[in-house]
C-alpha cells in the first residue's frame, strides 16, 4: 500500500491530549503509543476503525474510485484479518447506512442465527439449570451461524461500485503475508493464551511465537485461502463448497450444530431503521434483535425533559440522572428485546415519548431508586465484551456506521480446520434460562430464549445522527452491555455539551444495566465525586475502560474523525483526494 504509515508509531503521549478533562488513569497501563494524535480532517470523507491498516484500506478503496459502502466491505474483511480478536467472517452483525443519493436511510441484520439442530434447553442440565456455563461461550457448540460474509455480499449487491473481488486484495495480503503485531495484540495474544491454546487449530495461528512477540508477524494463510475463494464465488465462497463443507465437518466431530444447511439457507435480513428526534437532531439507529437502537432512543426520550448543560459534565447529578435513566431501560431490555421474527417486540411502546414521560415521574435528581424496586414497564398493547465498530463517510455524503462481533475476545475460542475462520460465540447472548445471566452480566426472558434459526439479542448500537436534513455525525462502540451507554454518552457529549470528537471521547463513562446494581466508573474516581455519590448509596465499581468509539462528524463542511485511544490502534483518517 502507498501509505506510509511510519508516523503512527511516533505520536505523541495521552498526556497531550487529555486537555482539561479528568485522565483516565488506568486506560493505558502498558504505555501504548495511540494510534490516533490528533482529530482528522477531510473535505472529501473520512475513514474510522480499531486498526490503522483497515482504516488505510478503507481510504484506498476511497481513492481508487470506491463509495462508502465498498469501503465499509474491504474495512470489514481487513479487520477479520488485522483484529481477530473482533473483526471476523466468522460472526455477525448490523450496519446503518445514509444514502445521499437516495436522501434515504438503510439497515441490514447480518446477525448470527441458531442452528437449525438448536432447542431452548440446550445449555440445562434435567433440573433445569446451567449444566456448564462455559459450554455457551467456548468450543463448537457456543456457535451461531455466521453472517458477516452474507451482509457484506448483500451490501454490496446493492450499493457497492467497484468489483467484489478486489475489496478483498488487501485482506488476503494481510492474511498471506502477515503484518506486525502491534504491542497490544502482542499482549492480548499473551492474555487469552489458554484460550487460544487449547484447540490445535487455534494454537498453530495464534500461539506460535516466542517471547519476541511483538516483533514478529501474524501469519494466516488458511484465512487467506479462504478469502480468495469468497473473493472468487462472492457469498457462495463462504457458504457453499469446501469451506461450508469444513465447518459442518468440524462442528460434527466436536460436538457442533452448524450444519451445510443452516450455511446455505441463511440470509441476511434488510430492517426499517429506527428513527427518533432529540433536540434538533435526529437519531437514526438500528432496531432488534439490536436492543442497542431501543433504548438509546429510549434513554434519550427520558433525558430530552432536562437541560443537561446546566450540570457539570460527569457531576454527581448528572451520573445520578443518567444512572437511573440506564435502569430503567435496562430493565424493559430483560423483557421485551429479542428477535422481532420470532417474538413481538413492543417497540413502538419503549420509544415512544409519552412513555419516557411516565418514568421521568419516577426520577428525581439526589435520589436513587434501588434496582430491586425496578420493573418493566407494562404497556396497554404490545406490538462480548469483544466487538468492533467502523464508520465510513465519502465525498458524496454516503454514510456508513456498522457493527459486527465475535461476541467475546476471540470468540469461542475454535478455528476452524484449514480455513482460518475463528468462530464466534454467540449462542451466549439468548436467554439460556430465565433470570440466569449471560457472560454480560444480562438477563433475559422469553422474548430472548434459544429457538431454531432466531437471532439472539445483541447490544451493538450502530447510529448516524442528522441534523437540518445533513449528516451531522456516526459513532458506534464494541464493548457488551456497555456499549448502549457508551454511545448514549457519545451522542449527549457532542449535541448537549459541544464537545468535538477528541473531548467527547476522552470523558469518562459510567455505566449501570439495572442488574447487578452496580454504578460502574471508568478507571478512577476522585475522593469528592465518589464521596457524594456514596451518599446517595450507589454501589461503585472502577471498570476497565471497555468500550472504544469511532466517531465522524461533519461540520462546517468539513469531515472528522477520531479514533478513541481506549484501543490503541484505532485510528481515523481522511487522506481523501478529489
């Protein structure tokens, strides 16, 4: 590739860039060097991922002619190859789309499904519990039936301008050839080292270097194989032929329920978006089986009541509102959200603002609710911790925002014999049984429980944000349940406090999922702050910052974008030319 990147390994330190907001101590113990130094800026689109050669690839897709959608195509297989630990073909997930062709939103559902062989019981032992929480999250019965390759294809079919077989180059040259493991995929191979290292066919890709690590080169020539046989055949590469062939092969012999038909018959499924108004903007998210749509639309219907720039960003009042709006949502999440195909998900009700405004009765800043004493809502008629997030905007104001996963880091754990592929696992976020948490801490219900062929409910929360008929800004997040928050955070951060990119991604996140009642803060808490919402008896945990934005905003008729440093190789450009 012509770009030369020797500048992303010379920028400078977090202390440069933390400006007048409270660091985060904790966020960067290993001294990694941020890709990102500085906000881009483009005139001609803009480029965000996790990796800086997948946010390259999507520039030179950008460049040599490409829409935003053939970017988003080539970012997408880059990362499976750059980011195993999230990007994938072995997964799943959404994309929300503005065309400005069209002046018309798009949504497409390439979530993972259960396999046909797959019953609601599965993970209970005879009296009806858990046999093996483990069985959910690693090995071959953890898996759903991938779906990245399908809405990929199907995205492109639709909107893409350049040929299929060449947004997939660059992967298959990343995964050939290798590229530098960068010193936090160094450690992230050495922390999940007995994960990667109990399957032989995990173990020969990912645990095979000595203690150099970081200077070597990760190398996937069986991935590579495989992505020139999708580069060839389009979706019949991944879901027909021999690669189909070996992962129904492969779940067979280890206990598995993917099968070459639950491969062929999959399709990815084209959604209304969910669309809402705050203040002057309008959100444009995506709907279920993503409950992350719901209820940040919800959560922004209960906050819209309030001036929030009255309040100190990030004051013990305003985590005291912001927390028990979370609540709330949460708990209507464990009941009502899950696949809209196979359970009617009273949408129309949670969104609604007349609703928002009969729990703002219930709110009431300087006091806490305890969330024992919060249930779902009723209505009068019903209608992995380890993702990664991309956004994409070209110069004809095409805008890409999407989110796709593994579930957790490395999903469960198998590649699958002499394809490369790493699976995911999925199977994790259905209700395995009810009031029984998944590895998120979520709970779930009927709406959610396992059954053939649905989708299990997912927190991934892909947004675009208009604002006076324009694209005013995407974001979206990896980071489990807290992902919803994170991108609540986002969007209140830039319209309510006016914060640019850099800011509004360096503030401290909190976060609460009604269950367990728990106020989660990012990294540290000065004495006062932690002393006052003490007070009001909120139970505090310092989490690890999880979550990692990729926000790009037009203003001014300009583009940026900022990759968030809480991921180190995050990076955003906008090397765009006329």
């Amino acid at each position: 590739m012509r770009y030369s990147l020797y500048f992303i390994f010379c920028l400078c330190s977090l202390n440069v860039l933390a400006q007048s907001y409270e660091p985060i101590g904790t966020v960067n113990p290993n001294n990694y060097v941020p890709a990102q130094k500085n906000i881009a800026t483009s005139k001609n689109g803009m480029v965000t991922t996790q990796h800086f050669l997948a946010t390259a690839v999507g520039e030179k897709i950008l460049n040599n002619g490409g829409n935003a959608y053939d970017a988003a195509i080539a970012i997408g297989f880059t990362l499976a190859v750059v980011l195993p630990r999230a990007g994938n073909i072995g997964g799943g997930g959404f994309m929300v789309m503005h065309d400005a062709s069209l002046d018309a939103e798009f949504s497409i559902d390439y979530r993972e499904k259960a396999p046909a062989k797959a019953f609601k019981s599965m993970y209970l032992n005879s009296q009806g519990k858990l046999n093996n929480k483990k069985l959910s999250t690693f090995g071959y019965l953890a898996s759903g039936v991938p779906g990245t390759v399908a809405g990929l294809w199907e995205v492109h079919s639709r909107f893409g301008s350049l040929e299929w077989s060449s947004l997939l180059e660059d992967a298959i040259f990343y995964a050939e050839n290798g590229f530098k493991i960068t010193p936090y995929l160094s450690d992230m191979l050495i922390k999940y080292e007995s994960k990667l290292s109990f399957y032989p066919d995990t173990k020969k890709i990912f645990q095979k270097y000595n203690s150099n690590i970081k200077n070597q080169k990760l190398i996937q020539k069986d991935l590579a194989r495989t992505l020139r046989l999708i580069a060839k055949h389009g979706r019949d590469g991944f879901y027909k032929g021999s690669v189909a062939q070996n992962i129904s092969t492969q779940m067979e012999l280890n206990g598995g329920l993917i099968s070459k038909e639950d491969l062929s018959n999959y399709q990815p499924i084209w959604r209304d978006p969910l669309k809402s108004s705050y203040r002057d903007t309008e959100i444009i998210t995506m709907g279920p089986p993503s409950s992350g749509g719901v209820h940040i639309i919800q959560m922004l219907n209960i906050l819209e009541d309030y001036d929030l720039s009255q309040y100190k960003h990030n004051s013990s009042e305003y985590i005291n509102l912001l927390t028990e709006t979370m609540k709330y949502a949460y708990a209507d999440r464990s009941k009502y959200l899950g696949d809209p195909d196979y359970y009617e998900v009273p949408v129309s009700n949670i969104i609604s603002k007349d609703y928002a405004k009969k729990i703002n009765k219930n709110i009431n800043i300087g006091t806490v609710t305890p969330s024992s004493e919060i249930y779902p809502g009723t209505f009068i008629d019903n209608e992995g911790d380890e993702t990664t997030h991309f956004s994409v905007v070209d110069k004809h104001g095409n805008a890409i925002s999407s989110t796709y996963t593994l579930n957790s880091t490395f999903g469960s754990g198998v590649v699958i014999k002499d394809t490369g592929i790493l699976m995911n696992n999925e199977m994790d976020d259905f209700a395995a049984a009810p009031g029984v948490a998944n590895q998120f801490g979520l709970l779930g219900a009927k709406a959610n429980e396992i059954a053939p062929g649905k989708r299990p409910l997912s927190s991934m929360t892909p947004t675009i944000v208009m604002k006076n008929g324009k694209l005013f800004f995407t974001t979206g997040s990896p980071g489990g349940s807290r992902i919803i928050t994170a991108v609540l955070q986002s969007i209140i951060n830039i319209i309510d406090f006016d914060m640019n990119l850099e800011k509004a991604n360096r503030a401290k996140r909190i976060h609460h999922q009604w269950q367990p009642d728990l106020l989660q803060i990012e990294s540290s808490i000065n004495p006062e702050l932690k002393s006052q919402l003490l007070k009001l008896k909120y139970n505090i945990k310092i989490i690890n910052p999880a979550t990692c934005l990729q926000t790009i905003m037009y203003k001014d008729n300009m583009y940026y974008g900022y990759g968030d440093f809480r991921r180190p190789d995050a990076f955003a450009s906008g090397e765009i030319y006329d």
